[in-house]
C-alpha cells in the first residue's frame, strides 16, 4: 500500500502524463496539418490512458516496444520533447538525427525500442528483450504495446507462444481501438475480445476499460509484478478509442464509422474522466488541472521553437550509421 | 594474425562451425544460440551437437518453429546487450521472417541514428545437391546483399567457415552467414584456437595469369576443378573467393581482373539477379580499360530448384558449366 502522499504523487503523475501526451500530438497534428511536419503522423489522441497507466510502473531499465502510433509510448517513458519534435521535423538534433522521423521514434536510453512502421514488427523484438532480462538475470519486464490489427498478425501468435513457453518478464498490451487502419474490428476479424487468444498460448488474459486510467494502471500493475515475479507473460487488452483517423487529425465527418460514435467515445475522453475524478477525490482542483495544461503547453511551445529552428541533417549524414563498423 | 605458430589439423566444415560456436560461447558470457533443434538435438546439421549439455539451455536455446519470432528475439536481446547467434535452419525458411531480417535487424541502427548495436549473427544452410527440391536448396544470398545495414559471408571451406563465424560473431553489427550444406563433410586445415577471418577480405584462392574465376561457396571447388582442366586450353586461371559478399573487396577482384584480362563469376544462385551481375558490374566500372572479353556469369537457370536427381544434376553450376562459359567467352567451340 502506498501513503496519501505517495498515492496523490501518483495520481498527479499519470495526469500530467496523460496531458503531455495530449498536447504534444495535438501540437503535432496542428504542425502536420500546417505542411511543418513532413510525412505521415500517427497520432495517439484518444488513447493516453494506456501509455500511461502502464508505464507509470516502469523505469528506464525496464523497456518497451511501440507502434506506428508510437510518439505516446515515448512521451509517457518520459520522452523529451525538443528532441521528439526535432526528430518530427526531420532535424540533426532529433532524437535518431532526423533518420526515423514519427514511425521510428526511439530513445533506448529510456528503455523505449522505437516506434515501428511494420503492424506486428515489435512482438518478436520484446520478447528478445525480455529474454535478455532474464538472461542477465534482472527484474526488469518488457511491455509491448499492439493494436487489434496487430494482433492477427504471425507474428504477434509466435511471440506470445514463445513468451509463454519460456516465461519471459513481457506483457503484451493491446490498444484495442476497434479499428486496424480504416477497417473496424468486427470487419478484420472474428474474435471481440483479443485477451480470448491468451487461453491459446497458456497466458492470462485480462480486459481492462483503456479509457480509466486507474484501471489500466492497476491492471498491468498484476502483470508486471506477476512478470518480474518470473511468473511470465500477460495479455492485457485495453478497450480504447482513436479520437483522430488513423493517420493525420481530421476523424470525423470520414466513410468509415459516424460522427454520432466519435462523439460517444469522447463524452469518455480520458482525461476529462481523470481530471473529474482528481477534482471529486480533492487531489487536484480544475485551476490546478489547467495549471498542468498551462506548464505542458509552453514546454511543447519552446520544444517546436527550438526544433523550428534546429538545423536539417548535414549531407555527410546520408551515409552514417548505416553499420557500426564502416565498411 | 598471432605470432606464435597455430596448432592445426584436419577436421571437418561442420566441426568448424561446431568449434567456432563452442569457443564463442566459452569466451564471451553474452553469446547465447537459439534456434529449431539447436539444443537438445543439436542441430539438424550436427553444428551444435553437444552444446546444450555443456552451456546449459539457458546459452543453447530450442525455439518453435517460428522463424521471426527467433530474429525478433535476437534482435530485442541484441538491443538490450547480447550476442545472439541463431540459425535459421535452411535458408529457404527466410520468407517467413523476412520482415524481422529486412524491416527491423537491418534498419534499426540507421532508423535509430546510430544509438543502437545490433551484433546479430544468422547462420544459415544453402544450396542444392542432396535433392530436398525447390523449398531446401535455394541460394538466397542476392536478396540481402541488396539491404543496406546487413553484412553477408559465404565460406567456401573449413578455416573460413570457423574464422568468419567467429568475425561475423565479434562483428557488432548484422551478418548472414550462409554455409552451403554439399561443403559440412569437406576436410581442410583448421588451427584449433580462436581466430578471425576478416569480414569484407576477399583470398586469391589460385594464382593464375590469363583468366579470373570469381566464385562463391562451393562454386570455389568447382571453379578450381575447371581451371586445372582449362589448363588444357593454355589457360592459367586465378580463382578468387570474396568470401564476404556484402561487404564486397572489388578491390582484390579487379587487382586480379587488370592482371589476367578476362574474367567470370560463378555462383550456384539463379543467374539472373544474383549477386554475379553486380560484381561484373563492379569489374567493368573499376578495370574496363584491361579488359580483352565480355565478363562471363555462371549460375543456375531461371528456375525453382527441381526434385528429381536428373533435373538437379542439370539444374547446379558445377566445374563443365564454368568450362563450358569459359570457352564460349574466348570464342572457342566446346
């Protein structure tokens, strides 16, 4: 059990994760939107409440692997938002020199394995870091977050095989947002549920409401403790939300699904619902929220100044890092 | 190279690798194999035979049957500071992991900038001639010498076989090695302690003086059996075995090629595409002006590798299709 102090130092924690995530994507969508940011955008609007309920419970030994949508992954492992947007402009400064951009956003020195541009690329590689904890003979987990679209493909069923059958320190948390791309859940595949592949692996499945950030943090709280108890894996399903389209901002008014579902969704937004909550239990007032919103809102404002002004890639860097050793 | 004189002796290609793999293991706590059948069994090919039992199953690591899933962990340990050796058991089964190969091992340095060390090494059985038909016998080297980020060996005898694992291994980037299964029972001089044949170092394998065969994996045997018989044709051949191919020493190839004027690539890989044509490529780019005759390629015809005896025996380059090429580049009736 954690003291009052130590349970509001949480609470405010997750809040202040939730609402960096948020408005570093909305800044971010505003900039792609604006033609600032080349490329394509990803973004996490809608779903903050998993990134952060479950990373709240790592440290940076402890790692993770991401998606496509990934800039939330790496915001709430604490993720520094010069060097994010930098990267998003495409700058020296960013974090993999301007070379990844949004799809291959990667700091391991947090622990964060990158962002991935392949649907399904990350399970494998989070079962090899999670090998490697136990290998070396440390506490440490890995959690790999997936979408429900990743989660029909090969390679997400041979790394939860492989996870179970070695008891490696992983959980595998699926962001179910209902939707792989533009096509919605029920139209890729037969199952509602995803944590039901679990019993197919010898895992434990739970499903957990990906819009509660306390939920999502309690909940993977059991299988992180359960993993670095050396217990093995979990498949931790967290119903969610993408407020925005698959790739860009706009998510409404679009062919795929009605306006009247966004709007459902966002009566849940999941911050709103925290935020309501921190206000009833007295933990944070709405000018303290705004206050958090205020902070959060000029950090990114220098953070795309700087990147602005952050100058691209020199010629030379084209053909670096291409291997370790030069050839 | 170490000064005080090697203890060698004959042994065999698999126990080269066998050696390499064990000493690799004893020397560095961060090695581990993992792989189909690796462990207990030993491999299907005998290369980790009794490894399991000396290292434990926590260094020698039987996986499923499931290839991506075994690059997808070498590569998230190798992230976070392991050296993983896995063995993809025949190369044919790289299409159900190519991604991991391809999207992720390969890329990750670059996409990252440069933050993350990848020492990945993927053994691998090529090439035909044991009759296992068109899913067991393919040489698919061209496809990742084509990948920026990925490093590509094919030994072509025991003390390469054992000096390249142990580079490709030390090496702390991705490399391929791609050993050709007709080549496990060859015998050849194998000094018995740790030592590095040098990634991207091609051997003149021949000396000769009028013609250069450049030619990969088993290609060198055949290769060398040709030029003794080209001897007949007052040739004097220089056989050269790049030994790495990704990356690849033009510079000893066309070394060679400005001495002897001619020259022919030999591989078992299908002919059109592979990795031939880009060193012919490269030959006329760095030696035009020496040159006397088209630049040859021997490799095998357009397509899948057949099951029956009498269609393999025609499908594999072997040392008559490397005369035969020879003559009709000089201009000579067989």
């Amino acid at each position: 059990m954690v003291d009052g102090n130590e349970e509001e130092q949480l609470l405010r924690d997750l809040h202040r994760r939730m609402v960096r995530i948020r408005v570093f994507e909305e800044e971010a969508g505003k900039l792609m939107e604006q033609g600032k940011i080349p490329g394509a955008l990803h973004l996490y609007v809608g779903e903050e409440a998993v990134a952060a309920g479950v990373i709240a419970h790592l440290s940076a030994e402890d790692q993770i692997t991401s998606t496509h949508r990934g800039h939330g992954h790496l915001v709430a492992k604490g993720g520094d938002f010069r060097l994010m947007y930098a990267e998003l402009f495409g700058k020296a400064a960013g974090y993999c020199k301007g070379k990844g951009g949004s799809m291959h956003i990667a700091d391991l020195d947090l622990g964060m394995l990158g962002a991935n541009g392949i649907v399904g690329g990350g399970p494998p590689i989070a079962i090899g870091a999670a090998f490697s904890n136990k290998y070396r003979g440390t506490q440490h987990v890995t959690c790999c977050f997936f979408g429900d679209g990743a989660s029909n493909e090969g390679t997400f069923h041979e790394a939860a095989n492989m996870a179970a059958l070695f008891k490696l320190p992983v959980i595998f948390v699926c962001e179910n947002n209902g939707f792989g791309e533009f096509t919605r859940q029920d139209r890729h595949q037969a199952v509602r549920d995803i944590a039901d592949r679990a019993a197919g692996y010898g895992m434990p499945g739970v499903i957990v409401d990906g819009m509660d950030v306390l939920a999502v943090h309690e909940a993977a709280g059991e299988a992180i403790a359960r993993a670095r108890r050396g217990e093995g894996p979990t498949l931790l399903e967290c119903k969610t939300y993408r407020f925005f389209d698959h790739v860009g901002v706009r998510g409404m008014g679009v062919v795929y699904r009605e306006d009247s579902e966004v709007l459902e969704w966002r009566k849940r937004d999941p911050i709103t619902l925290f935020e309501s909550h921190l206000a009833d239990a007295g933990v944070m007032s709405a000018d303290a929220a705004a206050a958090v919103w205020l902070e959060v809102r000029s950090e990114a404002q220098d953070a795309i100044t700087f990147a602005e002004q952050a100058p691209y890639p020199a010629s030379a860097a084209l053909l670096e890092d291409v291997y370790a050793t030069p050839v | 190279m170490t000064t005080t004189a090697q203890r060698t002796r004959t042994t065999s290609y698999v126990n080269a690798i066998l050696e390499a793999q064990r000493q690799l293991l004893t020397a560095d706590p961060n090695v581990f194999l993992c792989g189909e059948d690796v462990a207990l069994y030993g491999g299907v090919f005998g290369t980790s035979r009794g490894l399991m039992a000396e290292f434990g199953p926590q260094r020698v690591v039987d996986t499923p049957i499931s290839e991506s899933g075994i690059v997808g962990m070498a590569i998230g340990a190798a992230a976070t500071g392991l050296r993983p050796v896995v063995e993809i058991m025949f190369m044919d089964f790289v299409g159900v992991c190519m991604d991991q190969i391809v999207n992720q091992l390969a890329k990750m340095r670059y996409m990252f900038g440069g933050k993350a060390t990848l020492p990945v090494t993927i053994r691998t059985m090529a090439g035909g001639g044991r009759n296992m038909a068109a899913q067991h016998s393919q040489s698919l080297e061209a496809w990742f010498c084509h990948v920026p980020g990925l490093k590509v060996v094919m030994p072509s005898n025991p003390y390469d076989a054992k000096g390249l694992l142990v580079a490709a291994v030390r090496d702390d980037d991705p490399v391929l090695v791609i050993d050709n299964k007709m080549q496990l029972g060859m015998q050849g001089e194998v000094p018995e302690d740790l030592y590095e044949v040098p990634l991207g170092k091609a051997r003149v394998v021949r000396e000769g003086t009028n013609f250069t065969i450049v030619a990969t994996s088993r290609m060198v045997q055949e290769a060398l059996a040709a030029a003794e018989q080209l001897g007949a044709d007052g040739l004097n051949v220089e056989v050269v075995d790049p030994r790495t191919l990704q990356p690849l020493d033009i510079e000893t190839i066309a070394t060679s090629v400005r001495k002897t004027h001619r020259a022919l690539v030999a591989h078992e890989a299908v002919r059109f595409g592979g990795i031939g044509g880009e060193i012919v490529a490269q030959i006329q780019e760095e030696a035009f002006d020496y040159l006397d005759a088209p630049v040859g390629r021997v490799g095998a015809p357009f397509s899948p590798v057949p099951f029956s005896p009498a269609l393999e025996a025609l499908y594999v380059p072997n040392r008559d299709t490397i005369v035969t090429e020879v003559r009709r580049i000089l201009g000579k009736q067989v």
